[in-house]
C-alpha cells in the first residue's frame, strides 16, 4: 500500500472531502471542502471519484514523500511545485515515484489549494465522511509533520487530459452574488444599500468556520428584538449586534441567534472560500 508522509505542513493541512450533510438534526454540520470547485478539480485531474479525500492546505508551504508509486495534482489557490528541486506545474498530473519529495510553495491569489492523491486520503472516516470538522473536533486531526497518510482505492476512469487551465488571476475586489434574506426585514434600508454599496475588508480573524468582515458603514438593524436560534447554512452572512457582518463557511454552527441578511449564492461558495485576510469584497445583489 502506498502513502504520503508529511514533512513540513505549513499553516494549516486537513483531509477534506464533500463533508457530511444530513445530521443537521443531530448538530453536525456538513463541513467538507472550503473551495469545493478546487478540490472536484483537484479529484478530476488524477481520475479519483467524488467520495475521494484530499489535502486542503491553508496558504500552501505542504511538503511529502511519496512512499509507493503515486500521482498527485494540486489546484486552487496558485502554488510553485517541485519533485525533488524540479519545478512541476499546479493544475496538472504529476506522477511521483517511490522516495519522491513533492514540495509546495506559498499560496498567492487565494487562500486554500487542494493536493488530490489517485485512489484518495484513506483515513477512517467519521459518519461517513473524512472531512475534519474544526468546530465540531470530528474527523481526522489537522495533518502533522510525521504523520503517514494512506493512500486509498477511490478511483475512477483516468481522465482525457492530464491538466486543465487555471483560474484567470483574480483582480479589486471579490464580488460575491446574494439572494436576502431570511432575516433582511430586520435591517434598515441605508444598511441594505451600505451592503451593496461599500467595500468590505476581510478579518485576519477568519477560519474555516467563517469569515470577519469589516465595513466603513455597520449594517444597523431595524428593531431591537432578540431572535431565537435558528439553522445556519454554509454561505449565510449572520449580522451580531456590532453590525460588521460573518460570513460562514464549511465549518459553521449548525444554528445561530443572529440575524442572516442575505445568504451567497451556491455558485459563488467556492470563491468565498479563498478570500484571504487582508483581502477585499463587493456584494453583488
């Protein structure tokens, strides 16, 4: 049996997949991949099939060797790649030979990349899933230096092409699509128009369980109620009471006693995902 063992992790590394939804009941969120789009990329390109787990690396610096005949892709965020001192390319197949070093560089023009593994991370999965949940504690433990990561049998066809083009780079702001509502009535109309009309900076404070964001203009509410917790979904963007919105993503608590403004459209989750502290964002009704 083949596997990868870790060498350097760099920020943060977890096993993700396409999470566990249907326990909302029982307070477990979905969690999963924060870049779904990267990560099926990421799958594709090496032929694995959609239950497959791979590496969510925070800002990149990962560093492996391949134990076994391997092959690996990465996608994402963009990263340098090499195999022992030799540059390969993101976005494609790489094969890796037993004793092979693949090391990861620093992550610009977004967040998180994914490495894919053929076959998959086979590490135990909880409720059937090998997502880890950093709120929750479930699933795997953020991935260390020494840890030895199967490699597992998930795999499909191999694909007709053995790289893709990457994302165009990114440039201003991030614009993020919205649907109001369900708590929109709770606001005033000059907080709705400084929710499309200002810019909003992303929090160094953000994690996979959301992300802080600022604005010159708090989002000021309409009435002073308090709200009984209610389900949260991935994408909402719950208001507390400062008016400086959070946008949540994979990990999110399953409820919440804030009021949702408006929620992200699907479509747009991925790019949510990658918006780096520091960064900039415009909704877009």
């Amino acid at each position: 049996m083949a596997w990868l063992e870790v060498l350097r992790t760099g920020v943060l590394v977890t096993v993700q997949d396409r999470g566990r939804p249907g326990f909302g009941a029982l307070g477990v969120g979905a969690s999963g991949a924060a870049d779904l789009d990267s990560h099926e990329c990421a799958n594709r390109l090496v032929g694995n099939d959609a239950r497959a787990a791979t590496l969510e690396m925070t800002f990149g610096g990962l560093r492996v060797r391949a134990i076994g005949s391997v092959t690996v892709a990465v996608a994402g965020a963009r990263v340098d790649l090499s195999v022992g001192g030799t540059p390969r390319g993101d976005f494609a197949a790489v094969h890796l030979a037993d004793g092979d070093v693949l090391t990861v560089g620093r992550a610009v023009g977004g967040l998180r990349s994914y490495l894919a593994v053929r076959g998959g991370i086979a590490v135990a999965p909880t409720l059937g899933s090998r997502a880890s949940d950093t709120l929750a504690g479930l699933g795997p433990p953020r991935v260390q230096v020494g840890d030895r990561l199967p490699v597992g049998d998930a795999t499909g066809d191999w694909p007709a092409q053995d790289f893709v083009p990457p994302p165009p780079a990114r440039s201003g702001p991030t614009r993020l699509r919205l649907r109001l509502g369900p708590r929109s009535d709770w606001f005033t109309a000059s907080a709705l128009d400084a929710l499309f009309g200002q810019e909003w900076a992303v929090s160094p404070d953000s994690n996979r369980v959301g992300v802080r964001l600022h604005g010159p203009v708090p989002l000021a509410r309409a009435q002073g109620a308090e709200l009984p917790s209610e389900g949260m979904v991935r994408g909402a963007l719950q208001v507390p009471t400062g008016g400086q919105p959070v946008l949540f993503l994979a990990d999110h608590p399953v409820t919440g006693g804030y009021p949702v403004i408006a929620v992200v459209a699907d479509a747009d989750l991925g790019a949510a995902g990658q918006l780096v502290p520091g960064g900039a964002v415009r909704f877009v009704r």
